[in-house]
C-alpha cells in the first residue's frame, strides 16, 4: 500500500503519464531500471503496475481510467461481474457500504440508487477510493473514512433501504470463514444496522457453512450463492425483518454472458434419488448450486439420478437443456481395485489424467502418485462411491 506522501506524489498528472506509459512492463523491471530516482516514487508507481495489470483481467471495464489501487484491496474486492449482478439485486433511494476498500461495490451501487454512503477505515484507502469515484465522474457518493459502526450510530433510525458490507475476515493474518470472526461482527450488530436500515447484504466467505445462519443472524431471508465462470465466488446473505418463514436459496451461475438462476423458496428440498448403475453421462453442477445444496433440486427438475447418496455427481441419458456444470461420457466403469485401475490404464495407454475425487479415502495427490499419473484433460478419472457406498472408479471424456 503506498504511503500517504506516496499517494500524494501518485495522483500527480506527471506522474500517471508514467504508470500509463509502463502499465505493460514487468513491474520488477520497471523497478530495477528507476532504482534510484529521488523524483519518482518508484515502488509505489511499479505496485501501480502491477495492479493494473491484475485489474484489466478483474475489473476490465475500468481500463481507460486512471484508477489506483493496493494489492491487497484490490485482491480483496469484487469483480466486475459480481459487484454488477449485487448492484442490481439491491433496489432503492439510499446504501451504506460499510466496508468500502477500494469501492468497486459503491461504485456499481451508485450507478443504481441515489445516495451512496462509502465507509472505510483506513485513511488511504479511503483517499484511493474518493480518487476513483472523481475519475469516474460519481458525485453521488459520500466519503466517510473512520469506524463504520460508529459512522452508523450518528445515522438517524430507517436512514437506508439498504445495508451493504463486506466484513473484513482476516485476523491476525490469517482467513477465516466464520461471521463471528468478521469485522466488523454482523452478528454483534445484526440489530443496530436494521435500526439504521430496512435491509441488509452481507458478503460472507464463499467456504461459509450454511446450516444454522439463522441463530446468528435472525432477520436472514435467502441466501444466494454467486459463481463466475464455474468458480464460487461470494455467498451473499440477505437480511430483511418484514420477510418471515424458512431461508430461501438460490445458485446463481454467471458465465460469459450467461446466467443460469436455481431458487428454492426454502423449507424441505427434494430427496435424492440415487441410481442403481452409472447411465451414459455423469454430471457435475456448477460450484454454486453445490454450495446451496440445490443439487436434489437441479436433478429432480433435470430428471436426473446421484450417482450414490453423499456426493453431487449425478448420472443419466441426455444433457438437459440449460445445465450449468460439466458433464462427461462414461467409458468405463467399476468396483474400484487398485490392480485393475492399473491394468485399465496400462490397456488404453493413460499416463495422464485429471483427477476427480469425492467421498474417496485417497486425496487426488496420492492418487495421481500411487497410479503414477501425469497433469491432463484429454481423460477425467473419477474416484467416488456407488449407490451401494462401495469405492467405484470411473474413466469419462468431457463433453461440456
């Protein structure tokens, strides 16, 4: 992060014209070959380089401005593709985002209500962040940088339609998932933001376990699950008091310009109904629809079968129209030996493999070195269970 003479110099037009002319370079080199320059802060232009670079493939539509970033905050914040689906699920006059960072979110946000509220606490970053929202011409914004929770106090009761936050979770430097160990705690101050506003979105840890939000967060409504590109994301947590009954879910899956939405409205899902033999194709879902145990739902309406009763592969005859995950041709399939894995492979020539394991003893490593297997795509070998909890061994093609 640069300093705040750093900074300073940073937003000098100079010495952007100098970022922009090496926005390309290798920002080591760059850092090398202007070792030394007493008129140029030349590690906080080359971490400028790098960032660019990182966030013309996370936030390509910022390109042609001269945004500035830190590494951290930028790894921190949303994507492109993600802030814009939030934005748009959020609806009203006025948002508070609490934990602003770089303000990627209150910029999308802006670009749908009237009245945004960026908090942060760190005194440069929030200068960063009023610095990009002037290069993008957002005068509908309002900077507060100090303790968001103690901003939101001063704020009159039902000041916002909505509550945005994204709570930092990382604590003496490492991860963790749990909203508890988030700050700030939404669980601590569940009460006072829903003082303040009639709804809240928290970004939770897309490794949240899901069971039990409710105890922690009483006002919970749905929880949606958000995918980019087969990947999981974020988990969003949406909070409103005027909604009772069960927590609804949703898988949201966004890809190109696809987006396949999965909603169950909550309560009891749909029973697995597991297959007696694997069919012609196996199944993965996307990442999201796995996460928001949509899985019994997206086979029940796809009319397809799990493969065994504790994972989320599924089996069948047909791809159904609008899948959302891969889905692979079966060419073999068997009671899992280690002596005939072997023989199978040796028989069709496979040195190389990608490994897909679950509810398997062995980790896809000691697999790969117990069968000597090298990194590849042109074979999928999978190791599960059958609908019996037997170990099976499956060799599939991928088709999509």
């Amino acid at each position: 992060m640069p300093s705040p003479e750093e900074l300073r110099q940073l937003m000098h037009p100079g010495v952007l014209e100098i970022v922009r002319h090496h926005e390309h370079d290798d920002p080591s080199q760059f850092a090398l070959r202007f070792h030394g320059r007493d008129d140029l802060p030349v590690r906080a232009v080359a971490e400028q380089i790098g960032c660019r670079r990182k966030a013309a493939r996370k936030l390509p539509g910022f390109s042609g401005y001269d945004m500035l970033y830190t590494p951290r905050a930028l790894e921190q914040a949303s994507g492109e593709r993600t802030a814009s689906w939030k934005s748009a699920s959020l609806q009203g006059e006025r948002v508070m985002d609490m934990t602003g960072g770089l303000g990627i979110d209150s910029i999308f946000l802006a670009r749908r209500f009237r009245d945004v509220v960026y908090c942060e606490r760190d005194e440069v970053l929030a200068s960063i962040a009023a610095w990009n929202f002037r290069q993008l011409g957002l005068n509908n914004i309002r900077v507060l940088q100090g303790d968001s929770v103690e901003h939101l106090k001063s704020e009159p009761d039902n000041s916002f339609d909505w509550i945005y936050i994204d709570p930092d979770r990382r604590q003496g430097g490492r991860r963790s998932a749990a909203l508890e160990s988030s700050r700030p705690d939404v669980t601590v101050h569940h009460d006072l933001m829903l003082r303040k506003a009639r709804r809240m979105c928290v970004k939770a840890s897309p490794v949240l376990e899901l069971s039990g939000l409710h105890a922690s967060l009483p006002s919970l409504a749905s929880v949606t699950v958000l995918s980019v590109d087969s990947e999981c994301r974020e988990v969003l947590l949406f909070c409103d008091p005027a909604v009772g009954g069960p927590v609804s879910l949703q898988a949201v899956c966004l890809s190109g310009k696809e987006e396949v939405v999965l909603t169950h409205p909550g309560g009891e899902l749909p029973t697995r109904r597991v297959a007696d033999v694997p069919g012609p194709l196996l199944f993965e879902p996307d990442p999201a629809i796995i996460k928001s145990r949509l899985s019994t739902l997206l086979a029940r309406r796809s009319g397809l079968d799990f493969l065994n009763g504790s994972v989320d592969y599924l089996t069948g005859t047909g791809v159904p129209e609008g899948f959302s995950g891969r889905v692979f041709r079966i060419q073999a399939s068997f009671a899992y030996k280690p002596s005939r894995v072997r023989a199978y492979l040796e028989a069709h020539g496979i040195s190389g493999a990608s490994i897909l394991r679950r509810d398997f003893p062995l980790a896809p490593e000691d697999i790969r070195k117990k069968f000597r297997l090298n990194e590849s795509e042109s074979c999928f070998l999978v190791f599960t269970r059958d609908a019996d909890g037997k170990l099976l061994f499956l060799s599939c093609v991928r088709e999509m």
